[in-house]
C-alpha cells in the first residue's frame, strides 16, 4: 500500500483485496473465525459503501455513505487489534493494515467535518 494513492475507489479495493489474502493466511479455530469473519466484514464495507457514496442520489444520502466508511474503517481498526493479539506471528503485518485502516479513518473523518462546515 502506497501513502502516495490519493484515488480512493482503488485505495480502498485494494484495501480489501489486502484484508483478503491476510485473512487467508491466518489460522483457522474457534477464536479466529469470527474474528476474521468481522474483519473482512468491516474492511470491504469501506470500498463498498464509498463506491455507493460516488453514486448517491443526494448530498444526505452521499455524507451518509462516507460516514459509514469512516465507522467501518475505525471498526476495522479494532478487529486487526485483536487479530494481532491473539496472533503474535503476523504483528508486524497487523500494523501495516491498521496503519492503512487508520489513514483512511482520517480521510473520512477530513472529508465528514468538510461536508458538516458545508450544511
């Protein structure tokens, strides 16, 4: 992932094409199923819903939409929290991810306070 990628539309489809593959390489039981159930919930949730935000029928339903991606991008972040506690061997790449989660957490949280100064 590139901090220099400003089109999110891709950012955030490879975000969870991202999520993806790091789900499969995780151990599958009892205590990571779920979690890694809720993460890629929670990961492709942002592409989708601003994919829906860039087609919305109006300004409400748009801050809707990126209001969304800003939750599913901070739940995301608390999901790659616990999958690298109970999963030691893949810390260093649970902080890359949550560093990503993070940064888009921020741009939606930016693009938000923008459209609250706007109504």
């Amino acid at each position: 992932m590139t901090n220099c990628d400003y089109n999110l539309e891709e950012r955030t489809a490879r975000f969870s094409e991202e999520i993806i593959a790091f789900s499969r390489l995780l151990r599958k039981d009892l205590i990571n199923n779920p979690l890694i159930s809720q993460l890629i919930r929670s990961a492709t949730s942002i592409g989708a819903n601003y994919m829906e935000a860039n087609g919305a029928s109006s300004k409400k339903d748009f801050k809707n939409k990126i209001y969304i991606c800003k939750k599913e991008s901070r739940e995301t972040k608390y999901w790659i929290q616990l999958i690298a506690k109970n999963n030691p061997e893949v810390v260093e790449k649970c902080r890359i991810l949550w560093q990503e989660a993070q940064e888009l957490t921020l741009i939606f949280s930016k693009i938000t306070l923008t459209l609250e100064k706007k109504s």
